[in-house]
C-alpha cells in the first residue's frame, strides 16, 4: 500500500493505495467518481478519457503509482453546482447523448481540445475526439456541440 | 497487477541503480500504453513484473535540443512533445507525420518514442522513419555509456539489444544533407487507433536527373522495421525517371515477400506495398500525386 497524494478536480487528495491500481479504479471505486466509464480497458475507446496535467490521457492505463503530484480531472468537475459546462449543455440541445456512455469522455476530449485550440476547424476536432468511439450518434450531433461550444465561448470572450 | 511497487526517480542515476539492485521482476514504464495494457492482458512480454520504474520524471530523458546538424531527442518524449516540436516539424517532417498517426490523442499524451522502438512491435510506427532518417540511440547503465544504431539495437519482434540493467536515454537523429524529398505512408483499418498493416518511409535525393541517395524503410510489412541497403545501392546513380521508379517499386514487393515468405495476405498486400511506394516516389521526384 502506498499513501498518494494528488490533486483531484481542484483538490488536494490524499488515499492508500496500491501502486497497481488503475486510475479509473480508483476514481471509481475509492472516490465514487462515477462519470469515468469503462469500455475496452486497452486505450482504444476513450471512454475512460480524463485531464492529466490539462491533458486528455487513458485513465485505463494510467497507474495509481504514476500519479504522484499529479492534477486530474474528472467529467464531475465542469458543471458549476446545477450549472451545466456550456460543452454538456450543447451535447444536450444538439442530441449529442444518445446512450450516454461515451459522452464524460469526448466532452473532456473536447474540453482539452477548447482548452488548447479555441477555434478548432472540423478537422481538428474529428482529430481530437478520435480516440473517443461512440456507437450511436454517428457523431454529427457531437461536432455540432463541439463547434457551437467553440462559438459561444469565442463571442463570450470578444 | 495491483501490488506491484511504483517508484518515481527524479535523476537517471536513481533509475539506473534500480534497475541494477538485483531484482529479475523489475521493468521500465514511461507512458504505460503497452506496458498497462499488456499487463492486464497477461502478456508473457510482462509477465513476473513486481515493480516498475517510471521515468517519466527524470530531466534527462526529456527534451529535444538540436545541435551541430543532430537532433537529440528525450527517450521519455511523448509523441505529442515531438509532435508541437518546431524544430521536428520543419527538418524532420517525416518523423512528425508518423507520431501523427499513433493512436489517439490519449495516447499520444503519454505513449514515448522510446517506448515505441524499445518495445519493438513489427507495426511501431516511428521505426521506419527513425531508420530512414539514420538514427542512433544513446543507452546508459551504471557501467557507463553506449551508442548504436537503431538498425542494431532492434533484434527481432519484441527483441532488442536491451540489457536488463540498461536505459535508453535518447535518440539522435541527423538532419539529412542534402536536397531530400520523402514521405511517410500508414496504412490501417481506420485513420485512428489503428494497428498498422503497411508502413514505408521513403527519403530520395535528386541529382542532375539521377538518384543520388535512396533511403527505404519499411513496418508492419517486415517482422520488424526494416531497412533496404541493397535496393537503395542497386537504384543509386540510376536515372530518375518512371521506368526506375516502377523497377524500385517491384523490387521492394519482391524484397518483403522474400524476408516474410507468402503469407495469406500476401496477395493484398504485395501490390499495395509497390503501388505504394511508386506513388511515393513518384510525388518525391516529380511533386503531386500519381
């Protein structure tokens, strides 16, 4: 067992562990942080996707032991309290969420890419979110959300 | 997997001496792309693994710097580092475009280049490019230091010359000399998250209508990444023109079957290994597409 401490949706953490343990286990299991989904568990599906240092990463192949010092962020630390990220909430009104569990990692692919680039073009943002499958939208909802996401925050800003 | 132990070095003198304290069930991990994913698919590559040594900490191993026509690049880069590199991108646009292609952006967050030709898959992406381009790498052990090509660093599938109290530390790439022109080419089921199936990396120097330099390397085609010294000797000082391009072409093809033998797949593959690679040559001497 191992005493980590990092920094976890803004937090300073601390939790034992084992060093083995798998960053989205622990997210799941040892903080309740259930919006990390598992799909494939190699790195292919990206449902897993959160923020490592502001950058999106395999929480499924991460260890708890690389973790060291380390900043994390989950999928639960974008809405304010009731106050959905303009990201979750244009996944919503463009259809964007069918089944729902690809969604908390292509926003937070998403979230790195506004982060980053704030005008992505369509084909940064299918480069962005290539790594994040999903099998029921056909992703058209999801770029439109990503792109009227970009917009908004971009007039926002002016 | 989960009672392994985890330590985080700061200096490489640190790695080094634990990897050298005797302890057989000790491996190296830096983006833990293969490593993870084949510890928790039970590959025998990392089967008996009791600790591992994270060296993505260690100042060393990060970075890339160019000097005196080299580039040097940190064996704990990751792909995007190199990707966002200027340097990379403008002299070295091969190697660029094949980091590009790794896996997604996930993992080219984490996943090193070093990881990439230590682990040595027939499909490693980099490995065509960093031979074409001529590269060595440097390795450390307590005992001291040395410096090889990669073409001799890699042994077979999964096999390197990697001894178990070694670490690579960086990769040196030359900046070719010369007026090269050249590509990179990935051929997968999808254009992410793809095994590759086909790679070629292809570096050509016209001179006064003749080829001057030849460079060929290949992936996924071959068992490991391979280098063609004897086609890039037989077409250098020929005339640059299509004939000699479709007979370089052809060669390759017959060239990849002999070092693999027939395979089922060879039927597909053979054809478009050549048309490939003419396709290439041909926009390297000519420019545009064919």
């Amino acid at each position: 067992m191992i005493n980590l401490k990092f920094k976890l949706n803004g937090e300073k953490v601390s939790v034992k562990t084992e060093a083995g343990v798998r960053l989205i286990d622990l997210l799941r299991n040892n903080f309740g942080l259930t919006g990390t989904k598992e799909g494939c568990g190699v790195g292919e599906c990206g449902a897993c996707t959160v923020l490592m240092n502001k950058k999106a990463v395999n929480s499924c192949l991460v260890l708890a032991g690389q973790l060291a010092g380390a900043s994390i962020e989950t999928i639960e630390s974008l809405a304010e309290g009731e106050m959905l990220h303009p990201l979750q909430r244009n996944f919503l009104e463009h259809g964007a969420v069918q089944c729902g569990y690809c969604t908390p990692g292509m926003i937070l692919s998403a979230y790195a890419l506004l982060d980053e680039n704030p005008s992505p073009d369509e084909e940064e943002i299918k480069e962005a979110i290539a790594g994040n499958l999903c099998r029921c939208t056909g992703y058209k909802q999801i770029m439109d959300s990503i792109k009227a996401t970009a917009d908004e925050l971009n007039s926002k800003n002016k | 997997m989960n009672n392994i132990e985890i330590t985080i070095p700061k200096t490489l003198q640190e790695a080094l001496e634990l990897i050298s304290g005797g302890n057989e069930g000790i491996g190296i991990i830096a983006g833990g792309t293969d490593v993870v994913a084949g510890m928790r698919q039970g590959s025998n590559r990392f089967g008996g693994i009791n600790q591992l040594v994270d060296v993505n900490h260690i100042k060393e191993m990060k970075g890339i710097t160019g000097a005196g026509g080299i580039v040097t690049i940190g064996a704990a880069e990751t792909f995007s580092g190199i990707i966002s590199n200027k340097i990379i991108r403008k002299e070295l646009p091969l190697l660029a475009k094949a980091c590009g292609t790794i896996g997604s952006v996930q993992i080219r967050n984490r996943a090193t280049i070093a990881g990439n030709f230590v682990n040595n898959a027939p499909c490693a992406d980099t490995v065509p490019v960093l031979l074409a381009y001529d590269s060595t790498i440097e390795i450390k052990s307590l005992a001291g230091k040395r410096e090889l090509p990669l073409a001799e660093f890699l042994k077979a599938p999964y096999r390197t010359q990697l001894n178990s109290d070694e670490i690579v530390t960086s990769i040196k790439v030359p900046l070719p000399k010369g007026d090269f022109k050249g590509d990179f080419y990935k051929l997968g089921r999808r254009r992410a998250v793809a095994i590759s199936r086909i790679t070629l990396a292809l570096l050509i120097e016209i001179k006064e209508s003749r080829i001057n330099r030849l460079r060929i390397a290949s992936g996924a085609v071959t068992p490991i990444g391979t280098r063609f010294n004897g086609i890039e000797k037989e077409f250098e000082g020929k005339t640059a023109d299509e004939k000699t391009l479709k007979a370089i072409a052809s060669r390759l093809g017959e060239r990849v079957i002999e070092v693999t033998g027939l395979r089922w797949s060879s039927e597909y593959k053979l054809p478009v290994v050549q048309q490939i690679c003419y396709q290439m040559l041909y926009s390297a001497v000519y420019g545009g597409g064919k």
